[in-house]
C-alpha cells in the first residue's frame, strides 16, 4: 500500500478527519437545491432595470421549482440544474402610474446555454402607449438584466460546490493559496534533478531538448481544451488544489506547486502555448510547451512540442505527461483509449 507522497494519488493512504474516500474517488453527491433557492432570492431581491422612462425592479421570486446537484464521480465533477422561476416586477413611470408583471423562465438546466433560456414578460393593464414602451424595455434591458444574474447563478453554483467535492488533505492552507503537499511528481521516482552543463558568473546554462507526443482522446477538440482549461476539470484529473488564470500572461500552478508557468496563447479548441517547469529545475528556467488540437471524425489529435526540456530529463518529462496528464485525463474523464 503506497505511503503519503508516493504512488499514483488516487491509492494514497493519507491521514485525514474521516479517513474514507480521499479526494471523493467514489460517487459522491450533494443536493445544491436549498443554495440554489437562497441564491434565486439574493440574485432577483430589489434588482434594478436600467430605464430612463421608469423606476423598474424585480421585486422577489415569485415561484421556483426544480433542483439542482453536484457529482462527483472518479474526480469528474458534474453538475444538474433545471429549474422554472417566476420573478415579480413593479416599476413606476415618469407619469407616475404604477406597472407590475412577471418575468418567467421554464427552461433553467445545464443543457442549455445562458443565452438560449427562453424569458418570457409579462404585464398588467398594457393598454396603454406608456405600458407598450415600459414591456419593450423588459424585452430588452430586463431580459438582459435576468440573463446576467442567471449567468452568475451557474458560475457560482459551480464555484460553491467544487470547493466542497474537492476533499481538503491533511496539511491544507488557505484556499487562496496553493497546498504545498507531494504529487504525483514524485521526487524520489521522478529524479528530476536539474544538470548543468556550463556554469558563468551570472547564471547557468542548460543543454536542453525538445520532446514531442501525440495522443488520441474518445472527446471533442472543445472537450479537450476544457480539460486544460477549465480550472474545475483541471482539478479533477490533476487531484489537487488548482491556481488557474485563463488570459494572456495568466500563471496557473499545478500538483501543489510542482508545476507552474503562463499562458502565452490560446486559441479556443486549437491550440494551448504556455511556458512550464518543474519547481526542481533553476528559477529562471522554463520550457515551452505548445498543444496543438485537430479535431477528427471519430477522435482528437493532441501534438505535445516541449521546447527548452534538459537533456537528461526529457525522457522523464515525457514519461510524466504521459502519466499524470493523459492517462489520467483519459480515465478521469472517459477520453479513452483507441485500439487500431
């Protein structure tokens, strides 16, 4: 049985508060229902519509049904939503004449885009010219005004509860910071210990190579990208606490802190550049890796280029890619394995 540090980090024996299920390889679920009501109410409470013909808000949530819950199976975090939401709206025109309606959205769930809910507006007593202007400005700013907060909903259901799927380890910090705990970049099996071929006053210089790879995922050329992306699924195939920031020149942290770098380019379902390095390797040194993604008919092609890997370490590099990147991302998420 693999002790704390060692082996691959699914079959880790660590100590923790109950001892069962490390990182919630098992299915696991949580109802995210009552969150997600109190959220409704916070998000459509006293909401204001931009008018510059009345005083419009919506008011409360008259009626919300469904449910919602987060999953977790072998890491992969999976959320289910679908909701039907009524929300009141009261609004006073210049004139003073008092309006009210609802707003009415059937169609909340995760099969669907934020901006493919259909919202429907309604209003009493729109018999009048001032009544139509008011239902045209719902249709518009109000409609847009319910998408954000509906947006915002996803987001943060999504960020509530993979803080909770994710179990915390033994040593764990502050979540804004990343747990400095082993990985499956294992020291002692890895022997990533840098070599230096030539040493100046200033610095030291590498004899370095380049590694290329290319692998088969069973998954979209989208599917793939979220997967390197996507600090929730990142997350989930890596097994550990995750710093991800997804814009040029955004750092991320990986496996506690052993690996790092930035976001040089991206390109959505295409392509992934980024510098990397192993933290055993000099400060000032780093590789450069680039992703490039083609999307097949039956599959995806992933080509690995490692630009600025040492010499005696580029077999090892390559071995962990394969390890702790792929194969795992394969099994985390069913990308499988294709057999010719």
């Amino acid at each position: 049985m693999a002790k704390w540090g060692e082996g691959d980090p699914r079959w880790i024996v660590e100590e923790r508060p109950d001892a069962t299920n490390v990182n919630n390889w098992h299915w696991t679920e949580k109802n995210a229902g009552p969150w997600s009501q109190d959220k409704f109410k916070e998000l459509f409470s006293n909401l204001k519509i931009n008018s510059d013909i009345a005083d419009i808000q919506v008011v409360e949530v008259e009626k919300c049904e469904g449910e919602a819950s987060a999953n977790n199976r072998k890491g992969k975090l999976i959320f289910f939503y679908e909701w039907n939401l009524h929300l009141k709206w009261k609004g006073t025109s210049d004139s003073g004449k008092k309006y009210s309606g609802t707003f009415k959205i059937p169609n909340i769930s995760e099969e669907n885009e934020v901006s493919e809910f259909d919202i429907t507006v309604s209003l009493k007593d729109e018999d009048d010219d001032e009544a139509s202007k008011i239902k045209k400005i719902l249709q518009t700013n109000g409609v847009a005004t319910v998408r954000s907060q509906l947006g915002r909903y996803i987001t943060e259901l999504k960020q509530e509860f993979t803080k909770g799927m994710i179990l915390p380890k033994k040593d764990e910090i502050k979540p804004d910071k990343v747990v400095n705990h082993s990985s499956g970049f294992n020291k002692t099996k890895v022997n990533m210990q840098p070599i230096h071929s030539e040493k100046k006053q200033d610095g030291v210089k590498l004899d370095v190579t380049t590694i290329k790879d290319t692998q088969k995922f069973q998954c979209t050329a989208k599917e793939f990208y979220d997967a390197m992306t996507r600090i929730e699924m990142v997350t989930a195939f890596t097994h550990g606490p995750v710093k991800l920031d997804l814009f040029k020149n955004g750092r991320f942290e990986l496996f506690g802190g052993n690996i790092s770098g930035e976001f040089l380019e991206f390109e959505p379902g295409k392509k992934i550049v980024q510098t990397w390095r192993y933290n055993q390797w000099p400060s000032w040194h780093h590789s450069t890796v680039t992703l490039d993604i083609d999307e097949k008919s039956d599959h995806t092609e992933v080509t690995l280029t490692q630009k600025g890997v040492p010499c005696a370490e580029a077999e090892v590099t390559k071995g962990n890619w394969q390890r702790y990147y792929w194969d795992s991302m394969k099994q985390t998420f069913g990308f499988g394995s294709f057999i010719h």
